[in-house]
C-alpha cells in the first residue's frame, strides 16, 4: 500500500507532467516546423514580451470536447491559445498568443473562450490587452460554434475600445473574419514575410475577380502598411514585433481613467534650438520635413511615428515633453505639400480619437494648403472622409496645443485644431500665414476683371500677389482676432509647448451627455 506521502507527491508529479504536456503544443516536429519558418512559438513570443518570469498562465488544461470530423483523436492541452497576464516595464498586462503548432492555431469553442475569459478580467481590472495572432481562422471542423467563438471577442473588442488600449500581433495568417478582432482593436502590428490579413484569400479572389496574387501581395505587412492603412507598425521579425508594443506601452495609460506614465527626462526643459528659426525656407513653395521639427522639440529627440508609409502627407505618433506623453499630429509639407486628402483625414482622425480616449495630450503642428482638389477625391468621399478629422479634433477634451509654421489655409486651417474648435493654446511661428486660401488662387478670383483689364496681365497679377503677402501671409492678423494666442520664436518652442502642457495638466472639458456621437464614419 503506498503512503499518504507517496500518494501526495505522485498528484504533484502529475500536475508538471500535464503542464509538460501542455508546453509542447503540437508536438517538437510542428515546434521545429514553426521555427524553420522563421516564427517564434506561441510561448516563446510571450516571454520575449514580458518581464521575464512574470508570465501566470490561465486555463493551460483547456481542450475542446467536439468528435466531429475526428477531433477527438487531436486534444491538445490549451486549445492551440496560450492565455494569461504578467507585467511589461512592472506594469500589469493580459496577452493571449494563438499556437500555430496546434490546429493551426484555429479558433473554436474553448480556444475562443479563453480569450474572452481574459478579456473580461482585463476590463475589470483596467489593464492592456495584447493579443498574438498565428490562426488559419475559424475552426473548420467545429463549424458555426467557431463563428460565435469570434463574435464573442469582436463584441468584447468593442465593449474593451477606448475602455483599454488593446494591440493586434500578427505573426501568421490571420484570414476570413478573424481580421475583425485585430481592426477593432488600437493598434495592429504585422510582421513582414511570415504574416498576412485579408477577408478573403488568393484563391477566392481569383475565383470571383479573376485577379492572381500571392498572400505576401494581397494582405501582406507591406501591402497593410503602404496601401490600406491597416498596419500601424511593420516589424522585419517577431522580436521587433513584440519589441514594437513594448515600446508603445510606454506611451500609454493602463486604462481610460488613468494618465498615460510620466517618464522624467534629463532633457532640460529650456532646451532653445537655433536651428528652428532656419527650418522653414523662405520660399512658402519649398518643402521641409516635418519631423525635423517633432524630432528637435521632443524629450531627448524620441518620436515613435505610427502609420510611417501610409498617408504620408500627414505625421502621426508619440513623443514626451517634459516627460510626459503627447500625441502629435502634424501635417508633412515634405509629402504632397502637406495637403489633407482622404487618407491622411482618415489615419489623423482615428489617432486623434485614439488620444482623446487615453487621456494623451494632443500637439499639433500645422503647415497645410487645403484639402486635395480632385474629382477622385470628391468621388471617393473627401467630404465625409475630411469631416472625420474635423469632427475628431472637434470632440477631443484632452489638452490640445497648435503650433502654425507656415500654411494655415482655407477648411484646413479651422480643421487643424483651431481656436475655434477648443484648441487651448495656438502658437504661430512668425513665418505662419493664415488666409482663406494662398495668394495666387486668392488674386486671381478677387482681381480678376482688373487683371484681364490690366495690358501687362501677368505683370499685375504679380503685384497683387505680391500685395495679397504683404498683407495676408504673416500671423498677424489672426493674432488681432484672439485666434492665434501668441506669435513665438521657434527656437523657444520645445519650452513654450511644456509650459502649455504643464498648465493644462488638470484641464477639464466635457461634451454634451449623450449615448454616442454619430462621426461620419
Ligand atoms: C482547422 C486548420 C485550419 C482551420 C489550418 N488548420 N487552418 N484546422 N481549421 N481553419 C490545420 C491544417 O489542417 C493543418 O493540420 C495545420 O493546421 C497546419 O496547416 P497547414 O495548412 O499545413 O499550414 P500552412 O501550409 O502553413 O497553411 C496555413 C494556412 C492554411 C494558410 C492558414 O492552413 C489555410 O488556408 N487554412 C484555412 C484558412 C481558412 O480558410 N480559414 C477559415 C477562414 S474563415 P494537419 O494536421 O493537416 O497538419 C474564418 C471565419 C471567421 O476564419 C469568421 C469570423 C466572423
């Protein structure tokens, strides 16, 4: 007969020998399968991820319990998902990191309620959601039960949005609706060669439109990252991936009723740059780049951009200003001209949101000629995609400051976080000109009669250019109407936008009590 102690310590071995089981996932072949694809597993992806050691796993012993189609000759302990918490920088997180090695890390009843299991302890407890993709999709074998298992993450994605910030990985396929869960959520990563998003794959599309492309070409990271605005990041490998949302979680709070980390810089704060009173040419039709600016004014020169190759024409992302995070919307003169069309409305609008969800202060800095003319762009929707920005900065009660460099012209001009539209404090540098429209467009709808009357036509249309600068293309006007607050030096701009943020550190704004807004989505 075997002793109490015996008893007790073969229950125990039982436990790490189920645990070990658990840890293979799909078995060494698939792990080595993973690999020689270049990918991490699922486990080895979240201890890159977190602070080492601090990973607790929940629901290790989850299986599903379906016969269909042989299913019951494939249990494998987890359900093709690792799910738990630990910390990243000692701040809490949830992560969940489907295992590819398990039925292609498909997702059905048990894999899906696990997730939703940590989503729902995450919103209690007010904590980021990381979320590692590597699934061939619903589980086919399990039918509709996979089609309600993502229903159930997509509406906790929604009841989560603006609650938690939550991140997309994609490090495999990620195919059919599962795409859903990752476009709800804040920001997607994808990493270039081994992952890929579409609704439907290269074999449909060929089917139903004829055209033939690979995976890499239809939904690949460079073609999200480029062409559809999808990716917000792309990473050369899984540990950049991961490193990428380290990164960002500094930027943000845990949750909506927190502030985002304050990170105290030895960058002095009185910090003056020479080189920012020489950075906007003298010709108004000569391009700069942008983030020249964002680089010299921020916290030891750090930006992260976000959306980096994709409605280049607009500069979003995160920097710190006297230690704190800020949000910086800036339009890029160095990229069409600066000017708003749909996308670049589209990706500033969703950030800007983005920001005044999390309590991120908003920057913005403004050299902008108008919205893009164009039949294209009437056709496409420039109206209702324009009006996204707009309603957005509109909405937005967390400290917004506006710096005016140069072009401030027409609609784009109140867009780009106007006094108007509760900018709390608007900066021009003195090369800011603020008009209805530039000078050319200007002279020739309110001369036009004396310019026709005019022998030398081209000679006077030049002096009444030349006169429409004299008196409109400077900060001053505006500034005699209150709508610009104070005209600065550049080179004291980097004190001046802490000042600012410093003193709105406790501002309070509200909307309206309503359900929702209706923005024109
Ligand atoms: C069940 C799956 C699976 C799935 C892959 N597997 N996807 N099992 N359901 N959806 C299994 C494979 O059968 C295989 O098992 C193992 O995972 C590895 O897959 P491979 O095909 O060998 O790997 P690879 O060549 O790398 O190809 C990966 C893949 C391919 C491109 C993802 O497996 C694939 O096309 N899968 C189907 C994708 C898909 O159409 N999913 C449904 C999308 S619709 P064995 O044991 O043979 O090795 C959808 C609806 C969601 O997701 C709706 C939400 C609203």
């Amino acid at each position: 007969m075997q002793s109490k102690e015996d008893l007790r310590d073969k229950k125990i071995r039982e436990l790490y020998s189920l645990l070990e089981k658990a840890y293979q996932g799909g078995g060494q072949n698939r792990i080595d399968e993973q690999h020689s694809k270049g990918k991490l597993t699922a486990r080895e992806r979240i201890e890159v991820l977190l602070d080492k050691g601090t990973f607790r796993e929940l629901d290790a012993f989850a299986h599903h319990h379906s016969s269909q189609f042989g299913l019951d000759k494939h249990i494998y302990l987890g359900d093709g998902v690792v799910t738990g918490y630990g910390t990243i920088n000692n701040r809490k997180v949830f992560v969940y990191s489907q295992d590819f090695t398990v039925l292609g890390g498909s997702l059905a009843s048990e894999h899906g309620r696990k997730i939703c299991k940590i989503m729902d302890i995450a919103m209690k407890i007010g904590c980021p959601i990381i979320g590692l993709n590597d699934s061939g999709g619903a589980r086919v074998q399990e039918g509709v039960i996979s089609l309600g298992a993502y229903a159930d993450i997509f509406l906790r994605n929604t009841l989560a949005s603006g609650v938690i910030p939550q991140i997309s990985v994609i490090m495999g396929p990620c195919a059919g609706g599962a795409v859903y869960s990752p476009a709800i959520t804040d920001f997607i990563i994808m990493v270039k060669k081994t992952s890929y998003m579409f609704v439907t794959g290269p074999k449909v599309v060929k089917t139903v439109t004829h055209e033939d492309f690979t995976s890499e070409e239809l939904g690949g990271a460079e073609v999200h990252a480029t062409k559809s605005g999808v990716a917000h990041f792309t990473a050369e490998n899984d540990i950049e991936a991961l490193e990428i949302v380290i990164k960002l979680l500094s930027y943000l709070p845990s949750n909506n009723a927190e502030d985002p980390p304050f990170v105290p810089t030895s960058d002095p704060y009185d910090r003056v740059d020479e080189s920012l009173n020489y950075i906007v040419p003298e010709n108004p039709n000569h391009p700069y780049d942008m983030r020249d600016i964002i680089y010299k004014i921020a916290d030891n020169g750090e930006f992260l951009e976000i959306h980096k190759d994709w409605a280049e024409n607009i500069i979003v992302g995160f920097i710190r200003l006297g230690g704190r995070s800020i949000g910086v919307v800036a339009n890029q003169p160095a990229v069409l001209a600066g000017v708003l069309d749909i996308n670049s409305s589209r990706k500033a609008g969703r950030f800007v949101r983005f920001c005044d969800c999390f309590n991120i202060p908003l920057l913005v800095l403004v050299d902008v000629p108008g919205f893009m003319p164009g039949a294209d762009q009437e056709w496409g929707g420039i109206i209702t995609n324009g009006a996204k920005l707009l309603y957005a900065f509109c909405e937005a009660t967390v400290p917004k400051v506006t710096v005016i460099t140069r072009k401030a012209y027409g609609g784009a001009y109140d867009v780009m976080n106007s006094k108007h539209i509760r900018g709390d404090f608007n900066f021009a540098w003195p090369t800011a000109e603020l008009a209805v429209m530039g000078a050319k467009g200007a002279v020739e709808i309110i001369f036009k009669k004396e310019i026709e009357k005019a022998e030398d036509k081209e000679k006077r249309q030049q002096e009444l250019i030349d006169e429409f600068n004299e008196r409109f293309a400077n900060p001053y006007i505006s500034a005699s109407y209150g709508y610009i607050d104070e005209v600065i030096e550049p080179k004291f701009t980097r004190q001046r936008l802490i000042d600012a943020f410093n003193l709105l550190e406790n501002k309070i704004d509200t909307n309206p009590r309503k359900k929702h807004g209706n923005i024109p989505l």
